[in-house]
C-alpha cells in the first residue's frame, strides 16, 4: 500500500466541513478527475452505503464503486473504493483555533499492471499533487 | 504544389462526420470550441507534414485556407455548445452547479451572476439553434470560479467517444 496526506486550515466550522464532504454528489466539485457520483444506494453516513464513481483519465472514463466506512459528525469521513485498485479515503476536521484543520488521507494499492514503465515515485508524486489539488480546491469552495 | 481540392474534401468530410456522430447522439452533449482548434492545428500540421515528405508546397488556396481555419479555431476556443438537451433542463444543471460549490449568485433574466473572491463570473445561455451557448465569463483570481467551470463540464457527454472501462 502507498499513502499521501495533506493538510491546511479552513475558515468554517468543522461540522459546516464534514456536512460538505459526507455528501458524495459534491465530490466532483474538487476532485479534478472524478467525473460523477450516482446510485446512491441509502444514507452515505451509514458504514456499508455504496455508490458507484466515475473518474475520468487521459480521456479514458474508469468507472466503479465505493462505500462508506465510517462517519463521525464534525469529526471524519472514511470510505474505501471496492472495485479496481482498492483505496481508503480519510477527511478529518479538527478545531484549530478558530479555524478548522482539514486533512486527507489517501491509502491505495498501486496498479503494477497500469504502472508499465512509469517508476513508483512518479505514480506516487502525481497522487501527491492530485490531493494537495483536492484540499486546496476544498478550501476554495467554502471559503470564497 | 499540394492542391487544394483534395484536402478541402477530407476537411469537410471530417466536420461531416463529426456533425452526424454529434447529431446522433441522444444524451446532453457539450461541444467546446478548444476541440475544434485542436482538430484545425491537427489537419493544418497533416497537411504540412504531407507537403514536407512530398518535397512539396501548398498551393496558395489551400495555404490560405489553413490560415483560416486555424484563425477560425483560435476565434471560436472560448465557445462552449450544448447539444440533446433544453433549456430548463440546463438551467437547473447550472443552479445544481452552483449549488455544489456553495456559491452565491444572483439570477436576472438569462444571466447568473456569481460572487466570487476575485472578479465576478456570469453565466449565460443562448439560444443557437439545433443547440444552446453556454457562456461562462470573468472569475479571474477566482479558483471557485476555475472548478465551477470544470464541475459544470463534467456533466455532459464529450463531443467525441470516450472508452468507458469497469473497474
């Protein structure tokens, strides 16, 4: 498994953070390469709720699913992709003075057989970029 | 000399064909003007490529044509077409963008008008008969701005194939 995590302060209340990021269907609206969320399948706050994903790369659209594995109000939102190339998603908020911390956490299986040539320090500095883009992109919408 | 007849043929049967697989969709499809210029520097370098291997030069009809339909890529990049899909329909895909961005907007008559940190965005949609202009403008400084556009965006279909591929 590799692993990136970022973090930076957000101007909101942690719960304001957490409401925004446990609904699903926004997601798309910061994570550059996910397309859509559809066929939510119950509450997303419930452990076990699936959805499916598309992410669109290289002009190529991947589509799978995705469920919840944990949500603590105000505090953290996890859920793990459950076809292809399995990954955990972690969000926390902790207070910080005012502000609220967010932090992501990504764990991911590296896809040997999509990697070909490409070295494992680039696939993984690509991931890096793409989740700073994430938290940034966060703090974009619900600061402006 | 590379005449000018043939390659005007292939061009136009090119814009055909995309025309008719545009035509024949059925979902909500959204043609951006950047394919377009894409397309027209993809034919023009073809073209010279072609004329480079023969040892060849374009004739001057088939020169200044090149020259335009690279001006004409370069005019119509900012152009944004939705095509299958109406008017309501496409105003409530802009207010669910909007509303997934937690931006704040106000509405007057065909226009949005979107608060941003930077300069304001407006957002407007023409009629252009078979399709719609979507017109998303200002919102420099803005990165709201940036992931409006890039959210509104991905809800339609591309105007040229995608490979889908389950996981």
């Amino acid at each position: 498994m590799s692993r990136v995590a970022q973090s930076l302060e957000v101007t909101c209340s942690p719960e304001s953070l957490m409401n925004y990021i446990v609904d699903v269907t926004n997601h798309p609206a910061f994570i550059g390469p996910l397309k859509s969320v559809t066929n939510i399948k119950g509450d997303v706050k419930k452990p076990g709720t699936g959805w499916d994903w598309v992410y669109s790369l290289a002009g190529i659209e991947l589509s799978g699913k995705a469920e919840t594995v944990r949500f603590v109000p105000g505090k953290e939102f996890v859920y793990k992709t459950t076809t292809g190339a399995r990954s955990t998603f972690t969000y926390r908020a902790d207070s910080a003075g005012g502000k609220t911390r967010l932090s992501l956490d990504v764990e991911y299986d590296v896809p040997q057989n999509a990697l070909g040539k490409m070295q494992l320090s680039v696939f993984e500095k690509l991931n890096d970029q793409e989740s700073k883009r994430v938290v940034e992109n966060l703090k974009a919408l619900l600061e402006e | 000399m590379i005449a000018f007849g043939p390659w005007a043929g292939a061009y136009i049967g090119i814009l055909a064909l995309w025309s008719l697989a545009l035509a024949m969709r059925r979902r909500p499809t959204l043609w951006k003007g950047r394919s377009l210029l894409i397309l027209n520097v993809g034919f023009a370098l073809a073209v010279l490529v072609t004329a480079i291997a023969c040892g060849e030069r374009p004739d001057n009809a088939l020169a200044a044509f090149l020259v335009s339909i690279v001006v004409a890529g370069i005019i119509g990049t900012r152009l944004w077409l939705l095509f299958h899909i109406d008017r309501a329909v496409a105003e409530q895909i802009v207010e669910k963008c909007l509303g997934q961005t937690l931006a704040k907007y106000e509405m007057d008559g065909d226009r949005y008008t979107v608060h941003t940190a930077g300069e304001d965005m407006t957002i407007e949609i023409g009629n252009v008969p078979p399709a719609l202009r979507i017109r998303l403008s200002g919102g420099r400084g803005s990165k709201k701005a940036a992931l409006i556009r890039s959210l509104f965006g991905k809800q339609f279909c591309g105007s040229v194939p995608t490979l889908r591929v389950r996981t």
